[in-house]
C-alpha cells in the first residue's frame, strides 16, 4: 500500500511541476475535457449546455483556459476516458462514491442528488389485475391485522355462551367440557359475526349476549368494509410502487455501471440497463419496464419539462449521493477548480447557474 501512494505521490507532485507552471504562463491552453448527455446536466443541441457545462465554461474562464469537449456514451466511457490520461477530467452527471475515490480525485460537491423513483402516468406503474389486486389485498397487512381483530373480539362472546349455555339441558352446546365446547361456542360467534347465524341460545342471559353481540358484529363489519374499501382505493390511486422497498422484484430500468444500477441490483430490483436515460424513459412509456430510478435532479427536470403529464416521480430522493468533477489520481488540476469553484459560490455565479437550470432553492 506504502508503494502504491509513493507512486502516486511522485506522480502527483511531477505532474503539479509541469502543469502548475504551464497554466500560470498560459502555456497550457486547452484541457480535454470528458462529458455525457444527462439532461439537464448536459444537453446536447446545436452545442452542449446544461448546469454542469455552464459551471464548467465558468470555471474554465477563471482559469483562462480552453476546453475541448469529449462526449461520452455513459459514465462508464466517461471515466475510462479520465483514468487512462484521454481526458483530463470529467464533468457531468458523476456521483462521488467511496469505490470511485479509491481510482479517481474529485473536487468538492457541485451538487447535492441522489436517487429517485419515476413512474408513469399517476403512480400506477404495473398494469391493473384485478385478481393480482384481490390477492395483493387478501395477502396484505391490512388483512391480518383485522382477521386477528376479529378472532380476539370473538374469544369475548364464545367465552359468555359457553359459560351460560353448558348446564342449558336444550343448549345450543353438545357438551359441557371446555374442549370441544368452546369451539361450538366460537363457532357460533363467528356465524353470528358473518351472518347472523340462526342458533339461538337457550339461556336468557344468553340471549342478552346475543342481541349485543349482534349489535357489536353489524358495527365491527361496517368498519371493516370501510377499511377494505379505503385500503384498495388508496392502492388504486398510489399504484404498485411508492418507494425503495417496492422495487423489489419489479422491472426498474436505469444507465449501465451507474450508481443506481448498483443500488437497484443489490437490492433485488429486476434491473434492465440502458446507454442512455431517454432510452430508459422510452421503454417505461412501452410498458417494458415498471419504473425508472436514476438521479434525482434528472428525472425531476424531465418529470417537469418533456415527461409532463406522462410520469410521476413517487417517494422522496434516497441513497444520497454528491455530484463532482472527476479527476486522475494525483491531478494538480483539482486543487485549481477548487479554488475556482469556491470563488463562483462566492461572487453568486454558482447561484446563478443553478437557478437557471433548476430555479431557486
């Protein structure tokens, strides 16, 4: 490891000694500077734009350097390009994570993200099954919550009935053990409960139990039906997916080696990658993938602008994750873009960009 970070070290300060000079005389005019598409962090029309090249382009005039622009298919071409010397960095959408910070140097944050869930239309990202919807709900939470409800508010009355009508010699009990007594009883109750059984118990007291018992049933179904009612609505107008932990198992779609696509496989979502997130956005609109996860200031801009009326992003931005410019190992470079940068969020240039792109915070 000590030799590793001495060639690192030595490489660092031969390369400072080189480069520093060449800038401070204006000898080194031109920096290659590698990029991609990620709307509205870059956008390519009859030139590129976008938040990060309009920083970029400032930062570069405060350097009073050139900048040749290399446009990559993905993040991965991106940081191919920076780590085997075809660029000098990197500037796009490129989340600082601690695998990348162990190859590469980034400046400081330009931006705060993370990732975001987009979904069509509403929210009802899987197409509707009325069967798969009764299943979903006869299997939910909900359901069991309120059939141990029922099975403890049913011990109450059975117990009284079985305890009334056990000595009755016309009861409706055909034996006075407790076992298999009560069950009688429970049974009773459950009927009574359901449908208004027509068993009628002997003993008066017993029939006092019965006349509430039914009282309380009508009262106990009726909340229960609302229940149901409110619980399938709320699932019809939310749809399948509203957060993280309903990916699992869907068809999630997003960039290759991006760092949703590694969040989204190590926690079970069906992943389908793609070169570029247009082409994730267009396969959601076909229905070939359930939703889209990628970061969230691009599919908020697209949910905004293109995608408007069409998608949804659904839950809040989770995995949150810092956007950088990317450097190689040892660069001089970044010690000079940050201090460029730092400079741009002081005299209010940062805001502006920021604004322009996504209005004010």
């Amino acid at each position: 490891m000590f030799t590793v970070f001495a060639r690192r070290f030595a490489a660092g300060a031969l390369t400072t000694l080189l480069i520093s000079p060449a800038l401070a005389q204006g000898e080194l005019s031109t920096l290659r500077v590698a990029t991609r598409v990620v709307p509205p962090i870059v956008e390519q029309h009859d030139q590129l734009t976008g938040f990060s090249i309009d920083l970029w382009n400032s930062i570069s005039e405060r350097l009073k350097i050139k900048t040749s622009y290399q446009v990559m298919p993905d993040v991965r071409g991106l940081l191919d390009a920076v780590r085997t010397g075809k660029a000098d960095l990197g500037v796009s959408a490129v989340s600082i994570t601690a695998e990348r910070e162990a190859i590469f140097e980034f400046s400081q944050p330009i931006m705060n993200a993370g990732l975001q869930i987009l979904v069509r239309g509403t929210g009802e990202s899987v197409d509707s099954n009325p069967l798969g919807d009764l299943l979903r709900l006869l299997y939910s939470r909900s359901i069991l919550v309120w059939l141990g409800i029922a099975f403890l508010f049913i011990l109450i009355p059975s117990h009284l009935i079985w305890v009334l009508e056990r000595r009755h010699p016309n009861g409706i009990l055909p034996s006075r053990k407790y076992i298999p007594g009560i069950f009688h009883a429970m049974f009773w109750a459950a009927t009574t409960l359901l449908a208004q059984g027509d068993h009628t118990p002997r003993h008066w007291m017993a029939r006092v139990v019965t006349v509430l018992w039914m009282f309380a049933a009508v009262v106990f179904v009726a909340f229960y039906t609302a229940q149901l009612t409110a619980t399938l609505t709320a699932q019809r107008i939310q749809g399948l997916i509203n957060g993280p932990d309903d990916l699992v198992g869907k068809r999630v779609g997003t960039t290759r080696e991006s760092t949703s696509a590694t969040y989204l496989r190590a926690h079970r979502a069906q992943v389908e990658d793609f070169t570029l997130i247009g082409e994730a956005y267009q396969a959601m609109h076909e229905k070939k993938v359930d939703a889209v996860v990628f970061d969230a200031p691009v599919l908020l801009y697209y949910a905004a602008h293109e995608g408007s009326g069409r998608v949804q992003p659904v839950g809040g931005v989770f995995h949150k994750e810092d956007y950088g410019i990317v450097f190689p190992a040892a660069s001089p470079l970044r010690k000079l873009v940050n201090e460029a940068l730092l400079a741009l969020r002081e005299d209010g240039t940062y805001d502006r960009i920021y604004d322009k792109w996504f209005g004010k915070k």
